[in-house]
C-alpha cells in the first residue's frame, strides 16, 4: 500500500496540475513576447495582470487537486484496514505508518510534478508552433522555459505532500484487533464526522456568508463591494469542503429515495449512506468542479445581459442588431476560453471521483460476492453498482448548480449592482448540459470496468478470507 505504484492516479492528478500551471506560468511570456514583437512598448504591466490571473487559477487546481490527494489517499487507506491492523499487531506504531505514507507522498508529489511539467512544456512548444505557423502570432523567439517553471512545480509537490499528510491521519485510528476480523466494517470516522469538522464548517459557512451579505449591501454604492464578497465565496466553500460530511448525506439520502421502489435502487442508495464520509470523499471533488463551472458562467451570463441592456439604454433602446451581435459573439468566446481554464480544474476533480468510485467497488470485492450468494445475479450487481455511481455523481452535480448559481448571482450582484440594473442569475443551458451530461457519463465509466473485473470472482473466492 505505501508504493509509489498503489498511487498511480494520484501521480495523474499532480502531472495534471503540473501541466496546468506550466502552461499559465509560460503563456504570460509569449503574449508579452508576441506583443513587443509587434511593436508595443512597456509591456510589464500587462505581464503582471496576466501572471496574477495565472496563478490565480493554479490556485484554484491546487486547491482542487489537494483535496483530490487526500481523499484518494483516505480511500486508499480505508481499503487496507486489515493491513494496516496486522502491521500494527507485529509492532509497528501508527506514526511510522503515516511517516512512510507521507514519505510516499512527497515522491509522488515528484513524480507528477516533474511529468507534469515536461508535458506543459512540450504543449506551449506545440502551440507556439502552430500558432507562429498560421501567422497568428509573429515570427520571433519565445521563452519556453523560464525561471518561473519551477514554481508550479514546487508547488504540487508540496500539495501533494500536505494532502498526503491530511489523508494519513486515518492511520493513528487503526486498532491492531481490527487485524483479527474476517470483514472492515465502515470505521467511526466514514460513519460520522468529528465535532471539530462540524464547528469548523459552521464557523467557515457562517463567517462567508457574513462577508458575501456585506457586499450585497454595499453593491448599490461601488463595485468594490466585490471584494468582501469573493471573500466570503472562498471562506463560505472552504466551510462545505470541510464539512462535505455535514453537506453531502442529506443531498444523497434525498437522491437515493428516487426510483427507491426498485430494490437494486434502493439498495444502491442504503449502501451510499452506510458509509456517509466515503461517500462525502468521492463526491466532494467533483461538487468543487461543477460550482467553479457554475459561477464562472453564471457570472458571465449576468454580465452579458446588464451590459446589453445598457447598449439599449445607451441607443435609446435602439441598439443595432449588428451591436448586439458582435458582444454576444465576445462573450462566446469569452465564456468558452474561462471555462476551458476553469473546465481544467473540473477534469482534475473527474479524475479523483473516477478513482474514488473504482477503488470503493474493487474494495468491496466480498461484499458482492456475498450479495451474489444471496440470489442477486450478475447483471442485478452490476446496475446496483452504477444506480449507486450515478446517484452520488448526481448529488455531486446538483450541490454544484446550485452552490454555483448562488457565488455567480452574488459575485455578479456585487460587481454590476451599482449600475442600477435588476441582476438576476442566468444559467446558460450549454453549460448545464455539458455538466450533467458528463456527469452521468463520468459515472459510467467510472464503474464499469472495476464492476467488470470484480464479477470475474467467483463468490466463493470473493467470500475467502485472505
């Protein structure tokens, strides 16, 4: 369990984030590059916005990525209870456990991070290239390996190393009698969350709502009143990523009740809720994609409609076709570059709830087993499996929408509000069907080869025990 090999995906995720900052750490330098090339003098202002918005959005796929680690890392843990426990029963203490996990962590962190970077850097080459090719940027050398590089770098494999750290924590609560049991139980921890996590929660939701409350109220007087409410927007979700397993079992109990009638459904959903946290750590990465989609766009679609109504207002409700036209068509492509960058975050978040929802059923090989045994066929295991996939990607989607709609309706009421036009929240259809539709194609995918290759077992060999 502490190889590096046992933590593949993780090593997929860092690469990811990796790719993802190379690519924003080099971009500023060739725009820069690209517009003195074409004359333009003083350009250094224009390289630290770009560099500001870069890291930025790195931010926002560490912060995703990091929580992606530790809950694969939890899940990992989870699975190796006996392990663990016999490890624990000939003598080793729980603290040189965690140190070696942590330990695997950092060369993990490493790995991805020097990967990752390599892949980012041989992207922007290949951009570059085509781009100089079509003539869309000038003919002139571009800085493909700067200084910078190595800061992304570094910074995942300190994520990585952190979410390890937070992820290993679940190993000081392994007892050595759990070695002498023929099955792992869901533990205290996936059952119920502790009384600090709550507080926390509380205390983080209660505090950003505060602050994104302030800056409704002085949206009338001045656009800055989007600072203390994208304050509160961090501070209020940093509250429902720590309290996911405040969050989440409610959203998944309710999902859970539909088609109920249905025993494989029903059953899908008993088993979602046996296990709250490991359910909450599955879902919780993709519920942070989903609501950075959300508000982005949602934002955008607000500022789209205020500014056409102001082009109205400004033709004395005249405003040509042809105008309106050409800043639909700029927030196309506007709406379409954010959500590329915003959409890479989300990928990040697909990849760990894919792992997740593998490592759960290849985990819980005995348990279908037993459910075979007991009468349900092949295919009756199979759909319960991905009913359960599904329901909690759906839980994950609509927490998204509606978290998302909420910080986008807020962000654009405090940034727009002083204009004096009516904001209401506009969901672009697109995005929403983009959104569930990967959705539920994630939650296909993500089950149907470990289902495939947990089936393989005969029951008797699935009941053994090791």
């Amino acid at each position: 369990m502490n190889g590096v090999r046992s933590f593949a995906p993780t090593i997929l995720v860092a690469a990811l984030g990796t790719t993802f900052g190379s690519a924003l750490v080099i971009a500023p330098g060739i725009v820069v590059q690209a517009l003195g090339a074409a004359g333009l003098a003083d350009l250094g202002p224009v390289k630290a916005i770009l560099s500001v918005v870069g890291w930025l959005f790195l931010g926002i796929a560490l912060y995703v990525g990091a929580i992606v680690t530790a809950n694969t890392c939890a899940t990992l843990i989870a699975g190796q209870t006996r392990i663990i426990a016999l490890q624990r029963l000939v003598g080793a203490t729980g603290a040189t456990l965690r140190a070696r996990i942590t330990r695997t962590g950092l060369v993990v962190g490493i790995i991805g991070g020097l990967a990752g970077a390599v892949v980012g850097t041989a992207l922007s080459a290949v951009f570059v290239l085509v781009l100089r090719g079509n003539g869309f940027l000038p003919d002139t050398e571009y800085t493909l390996v700067p200084w910078e590089l190595v800061l992304p770098i570094v910074a995942v494999v300190l994520a990585t190393w952190g979410a390890f750290a937070a992820g290993s924590r679940r190993v000081l609560t392994v007892t050595p009698l759990e070695a002498l049991s023929s099955s792992v139980e869901p533990s205290h921890d996936d059952v119920r969350s502790g009384t600090a996590r709550k507080i926390w929660a509380i205390v983080l939701m209660a505090g950003g709502a505060g602050l994104m409350l302030l800056g409704l109220a002085l949206s009338a007087g001045s656009p800055v009143a989007v600072l203390p409410a994208a304050l509160g927007g961090f501070v209020s979700f940093a509250g429902v990523a720590v309290g996911a397993t405040i969050v989440m079992p409610p959203v998944l109990q309710l999902i859970g009740r539909i088609g109920s009638h249905d025993p494989v459904v029903l059953l899908a959903g008993r088993n979602a809720m046996r296990a709250p946290a490991r359910s909450s750590r599955a879902t919780i990465g993709l519920v942070i994609g989903v609501t950075l989609l959300v508000t982005f766009a949602v934002a955008l679609g607000i500022m789209q409609h205020v500014l056409e109504a102001q082009l109205e207002d400004m033709n004395g409700g005249q405003a040509t076709a042809d105008m309106l036209q050409a800043q639909r068509d700029f927030f196309v492509q506007l709406n379409a570059v954010v959500s590329v960058i915003v959409g890479f975050s989300a990928v990040i978040a697909a990849v760990g709830v894919v792992n997740a929802l593998a490592l759960g059923v290849l985990q819980r090989r005995r348990e279908l087993g037993l459910l075979r045994v007991l009468g349900l066929t092949g295919a009756q295991v199979r759909r319960m499996i991905v009913t359960e996939a599904v329901q909690m990607v759906v839980a994950a989607v609509v927490t998204g929408l509606v978290l998302g709609t909420v910080y986008g309706w807020v962000g654009g009421q405090t940034l727009l509000g002083s204009l004096g036009t009516p904001v209401t929240p506009v969901l672009p259809p697109l995005t929403i069907g983009i959104v569930v539709v990967g959705a539920l194609v994630l939650a296909v995918v993500a089950t149907i080869a470990p289902v495939r290759r947990a089936m393989r077992v005969p029951p008797t060999e699935a009941l053994a025990v090791d």
